[in-house]
C-alpha cells in the first residue's frame, strides 16, 4: 500500500531563505510522489519516497532509536537528538539553525554559504538605511560608486566582497565585520532535503493516524 507524499506549503518554508524557489522546486520534484513503508516496528524504520516507475528525486527515510537519515537523489544527512526522531521534525516549529546543529555527517560546518545576491540586497538595504541623514550630493556620489560595484564587478567571493568596499571612497566600510553574516544563504540543495524530510515525516505521522 502506498500513501501520498504531503505537499509543500508555505508553512513549510516561511523560515527559509529563498523559501519561494525552494517551494516552487518541492512542489515540481513532489508531485506525484508516494510513501512506500518498507518496515514500521516501533522507531525502527525504512520509509521510502518517490513517484511511481522513476527514482528522480526519490529519497528514503531510515529511523533508529535516537538517530535518523535520509538519504536518496539530494543531500545525506544524519541527525541525532530524540528517541524518535520522526516527532523532531515538526512543521508547526521549524528551525532550520537548531536542526541542522543536531546533523551528525558534517559537524561543525558552516552551512551558510557566501551568496552574490544575498550581499547585492545587503548593500542595497545598507545604503537606504545609512544615506537617510547625509546632503543629497554625498548620497548621490555614494550611490554612483557602488551601483558601479554592483553592476560591474564581479563580486564572487567573501574576500573580494569585503576588498571591493573597503576601497570605496564612500560610504565607509572599514568596520564590516558585523555584516558579513547577511551576505550569507544555505545551501539550497541542503534546504531542499531538509524540506522533503519534513513532508516524509509529517506524511508517515499523518498516515500512523489513518491507520488502524
């Protein structure tokens, strides 16, 4: 018997960057997608997803006491911290920092990544934010300077980032290191497999309800 994989809302990613692509993408590699329990004794499990006659995007879900994995066409990941892992993912209370700090196959790892787009936001948002109180001919050279950087210049790293405006004549960048972090995004394959393992557990507890 298989059991409809529960599609993705935006509850399911109101916390994420980038939640809309990565819905748009769930909703695409999902759709038709089905649980098949392979074995189901106590946390004891193997659950696997994935759309009838292909493997594209499948994933499984295997449970033990206090671990669980899921493993399949995205991201490995091992996470440890309950009993029950499967009640650890619960869409009603996602948070994707404290999940991922109880993921056991890259400890200590940065998941957040340097992102161009997320510094172009951050350097537009900073320049609304600090040319509020300056003359009009400051605000226009600034913006002049760096709209130059961020149509112009390629910007693909956190060292070139952090060099390209600290030799900006305007604007004064010369203490950034508290902003650095807003430059940053998750790993969207990451957050993609984070994503189908919520849907799989919330599908397995939905279906353990329906079934006598």
């Amino acid at each position: 018997m298989t059991t409809p994989l529960i599609q993705p809302v935006a509850r399911h990613v109101q916390y994420v960057e980038d939640g809309a692509d990565i819905l748009r993408r769930a909703k695409s590699n999902f759709a038709n997608h089905v649980m098949i329990v392979e074995h189901d004794d106590g946390v004891h499990r193997h659950l696997v997803f994935r759309q009838p006659g292909t493997s594209f995007y499948g994933f499984e879900i295997i449970t033990w006491p206090g671990g669980l994995t899921i493993t399949g066409d995205m991201s490995t990941m091992v996470f440890r911290r309950l009993n029950d892992m499967i009640e650890f993912f619960d869409p009603d209370y996602v948070n994707v920092q404290y999940w991922l700090e109880k993921e056991r196959t890259r400890p200590g790892y940065d998941r957040k990544q340097y992102d161009v787009d997320a510094f172009k936001r951050w350097a537009i948002a900073d320049f609304w934010e600090r040319s509020r109180d300056l003359r009009h001919d400051q605000t226009r050279l600034w913006w002049a300077e760096l709209r130059d950087v961020l149509e112009g210049y390629e910007i693909g790293s956190w060292e070139s980032a952090y060099r390209t405006l600290d030799h900006l004549e305007h604007g004064d960048y010369h203490d950034l290191h508290e902003d650095v972090p807003a430059w940053a995004v998750y790993d969207f394959a990451d957050m993609l497999t984070l994503l189908a393992l919520l849907l799989g557990c919330e599908t397995y507890r939905q279906h353990k309800k329906e079934t006598p």
